[in-house]
C-alpha cells in the first residue's frame, strides 16, 4: 500500500494550485463559497479559461484535446478545484456524452462534437427521464421512427437539468416494442433548435429553475445523429450512467464545505461560547468528518481498482449513496448552524442587482435553499433506493 | 382514559379542517406566502371571521378559549393547512403578553379581535441563541425617569404590517440572567426603530430590528421595570406548544399526501409502495408521527403544571425537531423527483417543518435543556 503522491503528481498539483489561484474570479469563488448557484455566464467563461489550458476535459485522449490524464491526476485536479471554490464543470457533454462517443460513436461523431463540446459551442442536456420513467427508465416511451435519412420524434423528456440553457440533448429514444424494454432502447442526439420542441420550466422546491420538461413533437432529427446502433442504446446508457455516479463522491467539495461550516460555527454563539464549542453540534460535526474521511478513502479503493483496468461496477454505487448523503448532511448542519438565520432566502444576494438588506453571514442567503435544492442528491443518478438495489443484486446476490 | 378531544373541540378543529380544504388554496397561499407582506390580508380576515383568534385567547379578554387544549387543537388544524398568517405571532406571543399588562395593555388584546391592532413579539436576538432569557438590549433610566432601549432584534416574522412592538430589554444583570428583563410596549412608527426585511424559505417575511436611544414612558411598561422574564417565558412555552401542534397537523397532512403517492405512483408495472424497502420507510413514519403526537398530548396536559411545564415542553420540541426533519426528508425521498417541485404541495410543507426546528430553540437545545431541568 502507497498512499503518497510521486515527485510528478505532486508538482502536478502544485501547477493546478497556482492556476487556480490566477485564473479564477474572486466574485465566483466567493459564491460558491457561500454555496449560492453560479450564472450560466459564470460557468462559460471558466470552461474557457479551463479549455485555453487544455484542462477542460483532462482524461480525454491527446488527440481530441485533453491530456490523458489517469484517476490520480483527475482526483488530484478536482481535490484542488474543490478546495479553491472552482464552479463545477457541467458535466453533460464533457463528462458525460463524451465517454460514450469515444467508445460508441462513429468517427465522424466524434471529430464533429468533440471539439464543440470543449468551445463551448454546445452545451449538452440529458434526455432521459420521463413522467412515466424514472426509476424505471427501461420504461420509456419518447418514440423514435426512422423515415429516410431521418428519425421522427415524438414523446416528452422531464427533469432535464439546464436544458433552458442547452442548444442540444442526448437522448434515450424508443425504437422498437419487440422482446424486452431494454432491447427497444436507441441513443440519439437532438438539436434543441429543432421545430416542434418545447421547454417548460419546472421550479423546485426552494424557487429556482434548473430542471425542465420538453415536449416533442414530430421533431425531424437526421440519422447520422444516432450514436453507435439502433437498440443498443440501453448498454450505451449504462456505461454512461457508471461514469455519472463515480463522479459523485464530491470529497473535495464536501472538505471545503466543511471547512466552511467549522468557520461559520467558530462566529456564532450558543449558550455565550462559540457554537463550535456546543458538545452537541462539535458530535454532530466529528461524525460528518469521519465519515468523509471514510469515504475519501473508500473512493480512491474505487479509483485505484479503476487504474488496475477494472471497471467501475457496483462500486459506484457504493460511492454515490455515500457522496450524497454526506454531502447532505452537511448542508443539513450548515442550516442548523444558521439557528433562526435559516429562515433566510435571498439566493441573489450576492448578485450585482439585489437591493434588499445585506445578509449575514453571507452564507445564510441560501443555505435553506441549498439544503432542500440538495435533497435532489439522493434521488437523481439513480436514487439511493437504486444504488441498494443493484448492490443487492451485483454484490450480494440476493 | 380518553384521549379524545372534547366534543366542541373535535367540531372546531373539523371545521377548521373543512374550511382549509375548501377555501385556502395552497397555491393562493404560496404566492402570498412569497410576496411583500408574506401573508394574505384576505384570508387573514376571512380566517378571524371564522373566530380561530378567539379560539386562542381567554374569556376575560373577549375570546372563548385560551387553554393548552384549544391552542393545540386550533394549531394542528392550522397545521393542516399550512396558514401562514399570523397566528402564532399575534394570537399568542402578543396576546399572552398583553394579558398580563395593565388596562391600556390588555385592551389592545380586545383590539386584536377586532382587527385594529397588530401587535409584535419582539425578543429573539442573537441567531443562534435560543435562550428565553437572552437579552442584551438595554433599557436605561433617563434622569426625568422616562426610559431609552437601544439593541437588535432578529429574525422576527410578520413585522411589516404591525402596529406595536412589545420590546424586551434589560436595566441589570448579564446577557441570559431571568433577573432584569422588562417588556415595552410601543407603537411601530416610534423615533430610532429601524427595520430590514428579507424573503424566507418557508413563507412570511423575517426582519432584524435596530432599536436606538427609543423612548418609553414609564406606563409603556408591560409588568414591572425587570421582572417580566415569567410574561414572556410564560408566552413563548405557548408559542412552543402552538407550533409543536402546527407540525403535527404538517406531518398528518404529509403523510396522507405521501402514501397517497405510494398508492398511485407506478414504477416497473407496480405501484411503488408494493416495495419493501418503501413500506418500511413508511412503516417507520408513522410510527415516529405517533410519538411526535404522544410528545404534544403530554405537554399539552401537563402546560398549567408549573414543575413539569417546561420540562414536557422541552421534550415536544425535541421529538418536534427530530421527527419533523426525518418526516420532511424522508417523504421528499419517496416521492421522487415529484417532492422536489414547487408546483406540488408537498415540498411546502415539508420546508415550514423543518423550519419550525429553527423557532424557539432546535432538537438540540431543548435535549440539553431537558437535561438540565
Ligand atoms: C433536480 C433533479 C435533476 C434531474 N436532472 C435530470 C437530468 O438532467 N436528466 C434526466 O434524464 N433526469 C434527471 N433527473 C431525474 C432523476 O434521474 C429521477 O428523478 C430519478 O431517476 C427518480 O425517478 P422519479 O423521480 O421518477 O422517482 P420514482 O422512480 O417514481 O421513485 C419514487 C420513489 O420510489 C423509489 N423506488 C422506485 N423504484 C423502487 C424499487 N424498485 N425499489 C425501491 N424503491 C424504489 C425511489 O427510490 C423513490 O424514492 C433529475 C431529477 C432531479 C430531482
């Protein structure tokens, strides 16, 4: 066992570090700091910044412009870029549909979106879910009928994050009714610009708007937009999803929310002494930081497997119910830690326009809004109750 | 033993139920919830129409109620249908208040019933200090013996509207001694109060309040110059039991919205509670609303014992605390990606539950201080 950094991972951070601390805006970082949601604008110019340093998509292959990096160097990037305040990158298209591309689309598939993905030219939604089909995604039903050189859509997507700000969407798409659900199930790429789609927003719970519906209708979409072959996009699907839940452990964010909760506690007072020092909170602030010790440990077993050349299986799972609810807790204690300054919800408090009376701590314009937005965390990428049943089924065999 | 409610009690909270059902729209409620003043003066007055505010004070005082009883059965009603108006802030807190204060005081309690005063609690001051006796606000003798206060004043809900503010404020002793404490009674336009308002999770809106160098006249007192920790300790144990009912009435609503879910809601062929797995999360619900409920008919019936009042009192809103943040969570949880919308009821509910944690004193608190009692 050999936990240390080699002399090249750790000069590697050190790079990452002072590209950090040159690169990124003081007024992002202190957002996301404060864990209130960056703008779209806020997201596009770090992408840029990250793609002018080739650091956008780092685990890419050299050839389609990132850096191959191996699972060390991608933890050591996104340690740093948590514990910096860097907004995360929006996953869809770099850290989502281009794996599946790599392996699964064509060639010209690949030098055509590829490229798009790391100009920002294209920001990605993911086409999945439906009011019928969450859980169940095997279910869906959004139809998908080859006319010619094109397919005809028609159906409705839901929960699909950003797709108001998104030109195009990957899609799971129905193309036959024959044997069993999964095997009907094709991967499609759909221009959002396209006649006959509709987005609507939902609001969630805490007010804001990052989740839509779309409705389709009779949407041309040209065949070469297929990724890989028709009725083989529940493999597709799957090998994405993987992907999507090692991303979910969240250490290095949950570390500096942590860091960030310890401040904001060591400022408030209970009982006339630090609330820090309150044995009730300081308990309930230790078994969170056990935990995630825990974890960080338990995700690198996953990566290392991983560097071995064995594939995330059952194990991201393991790694996503872990990452949520850590991180939930978290944001649960960062409320509780507010005491009546919870009630606050003033999410564009920090925002150039607001106009309102200055909240403080900072923290507190949405930290109730965070906590009930991140109630999402368990459920989405396939909820908790999933992750245990694909554990019971792969790891335990029951 | 009986634990059912009295007969005209179990009518008044049916009608109370009724008229939720069918006349305050959540939807109605959210946008007024969410707007400047944080509540909907219509149905506020529709509501008092109905006599719940009378339902909430003594005979004495023109009302028709006032027990630990009638404040639990009307507030779990409330509860229900997650009203937002001020209730809890005029009917109880100032009302108590006021009824212990001289003539002038204790009318302005029979001008809440008629809708010509809005009377304000103002007490909670540091956010994280939950102590009923925290007070750093000053009241100084002024040489003519009229009095000054100067201090802050936090998070107090349904502000924007008043039309008094009952100020606790300290001559002697330190930050959370009982000794000291005295009550003003002032109107809301008073030289030297500043007010910032800000938009809240759960609906209504909360202000900080800066008090500086204010006058008071002597007569303006409510109770004796730093004797009235036992007014308002007394008015927030009310307070406490008000909103300990107003979560059971939230958690019995979320629980029939929930399994209403479980019932309808299909996913892989089946409706998702034939799992297992749900119907032991569910299970496990309402085994805990049972205890939350049993935690409320025990300070409830123990609310006039001066010995075990604070203690049972301690113990609602811990039970409260706890089972209200696992109740909320839990059913967002079972609900799916349906639980996170604003759009269905649920996700209302489940904020202004676990918010009622943040009011008077979390799960925390209240275990320490059942410990130390
Ligand atoms: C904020 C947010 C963002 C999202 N973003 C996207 C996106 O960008 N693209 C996209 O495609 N989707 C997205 N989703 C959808 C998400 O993937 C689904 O919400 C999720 O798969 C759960 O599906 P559902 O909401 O239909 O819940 P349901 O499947 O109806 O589940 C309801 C409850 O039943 C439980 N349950 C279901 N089946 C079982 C079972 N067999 N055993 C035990 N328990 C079970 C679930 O765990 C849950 O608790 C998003 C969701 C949210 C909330």
């Amino acid at each position: 066992m050999d936990l240390n950094f080699t002399k090249e991972q750790e000069n590697f951070q050190i790079e990452v570090r002072s590209f950090l601390s040159d690169n990124l805006e003081p007024q992002v970082i202190e957002k996301v700091k404060n864990g209130i949601p960056i703008t779209k604008e806020d997201s596009e110019r770090w992408h840029q910044k990250l793609n002018e340093k080739g650091w956008l998509a780092g685990t890419w292959p050299k050839q389609y412009g990132g850096q191959e990096w191996d699972v060390v160097e991608k933890f050591i990037f996104e340690e740093e870029c948590g514990s910096a305040g860097a907004p995360r990158i929006v996953p869809f298209g770099v850290g989502m549909l281009a794996p599946v591309l790599m392996k699964f689309g064509s060639q010209e598939q690949r030098d055509y979106w590829l490229p798009r993905m790391l100009t920002g030219e294209d920001w990605w939604c993911q086409g999945y879910s439906e009011p019928g089909s969450g859980s169940d995604l095997a279910s869906l039903k959004t139809s998908a009928v080859r006319d010619g050189d094109h397919y005809i859509v028609n159906g409705q997507k839901t929960w699909t994050t950003f797709a108001q700000h998104a030109n195009m969407i990957f899609c799971l798409v129905r193309t036959s009714n024959e044997g069993k659900p999964q095997e009907g199930i094709s991967f499609i790429l759909i221009d959002m610009n396209s006649p006959g789609i509709e987005v609507r927003p939902i609001i969630t719970l805490d007010g804001s708007h990052e989740v839509n519906e779309i409705f389709f209708s009779e949407v041309k979409v040209p065949a070469k937009n297929l990724v890989g072959e028709e009725n083989k996009g529940w493999t597709y699907a799957k090998y994405l999803l993987t992907h999507e839940r090692t991303g979910n452990a969240n250490v290095a964010v949950s570390k500096r929310k942590i860091q960030k909760l310890k401040k904001l506690a060591d400022d408030a007072n209970k009982n006339g002494q630090p609330l820090s020092n309150d044995p009730m909170f300081a308990s309930r602030l230790a078994q969170i930081e056990i935990d995630l010790q825990n974890l960080e440990i338990t995700n690198l077993r996953t990566l290392a497997s991983v560097e071995n050349g064995e594939a995330p299986g059952a194990e991201s799972s393991i790694i996503k119910i872990l990452g949520s609810e850590i991180e939930q807790d978290i944001d649960s204690l960062t409320r509780k830690s507010l005491g009546k300054r919870a009630f606050v919800n003033e999410p564009d408090a920090l925002s150039a326009g607001y106009n309102g009376a200055e909240v403080f701590p900072k923290a507190a314009a949405y930290a109730s809004g965070k906590y009930f937005n991140h109630r999402k965390k368990s459920i989405y990428a396939g909820s908790n109750e999933i992750q245990k049943n694909i554990i019971s089924k792969l790891m335990l065999n029951l | 033993m009986d634990f059912k409610p009295s007969p005209e009690r179990q009518i008044l909270f049916d009608t109370l139920k009724k008229y939720f059902e069918n006349e305050y729209s959540l939807s109605d409620r959210n946008i007024a919830a969410h707007s400047d003043l944080g509540y909907s003066k219509k149905a506020w007055e529709a509501m008092r129409d109905l006599g719940i505010l009378e339902s909430l004070i003594d005979p004495e005082l023109d009302g028709f109620g006032g027990t630990a009883l009638d404040i639990s059965t009307v507030f779990e009603a409330l509860g229900r249908g997650l009203v937002v108006e001020p209730f809890l802030e005029v009917g109880i807190l100032a009302a108590k208040v006021l009824s212990k204060g001289n003539d002038v005081q204790k009318s302005l309690v029979k001008k809440i019933l008629k809708n010509e005063c809005l009377p304000i609690l103002a007490h909670s001051e540091t956010d994280t200090e939950y102590s009923k006796s925290f007070v750093e606000t000053k009241l100084s003798v002024e040489a003519d013996g009229s009095y000054k206060i100067s201090g802050a004043k936090r998070m107090l809900k349904h502000v924007t509207e008043a039309t008094h503010f009952l100020v606790t404020c300290r001559n002697t002793g330190d930050a959370s001694s009982e000794e000291g404490i005295s009550i003003a009674c002032i109107p809301t336009d008073r030289e030297g109060i500043k007010i910032d308002s800000f938009a809240t999770i759960d609906g209504g809106r909360v202000s900080d309040l800066t008090f500086t160098n204010v006058s008071i006249s002597s007569e303006e007192l409510v109770g004796e110059l730093g004797m009235s920790y036992s007014i308002v300790s007394h008015a927030i144990d009310t307070g406490i039991l008000a909103i300990c009912s107003e979560a059971l009435g939230i958690m019995e609503r979320i629980k029939e919205l929930t399994l209403e879910y479980l019932k309808t809601r299909k996913q892989f062929g089946v409706p998702i509670g034939k799992f297992q797995a749900i119907q032991h999360r569910m299970a496990q619900l309402l085994v805990e609303i049972e205890q939350a409920r049993s935690s409320v008919i025990n300070a409830t019936i123990y609310f006039d014992d001066e010995t075990e009042r604070e203690k049972t009192i301690s113990a609602a809103k811990f039970s409260i605390g706890k089972i209200g943040t696992l109740v909320a969570e839990e059913s967002i949880q079972l609900h799916g990606g349906m639980g996170m919308t604003w759009e269905y009821d649920l996700g209302h509910y489940a904020k202004r539950l676990v918010l009622i944690d943040h009011e008077f004193g979390d799960e925390d608190f209240h275990l320490q201080k059942y410990i130390s009692l």
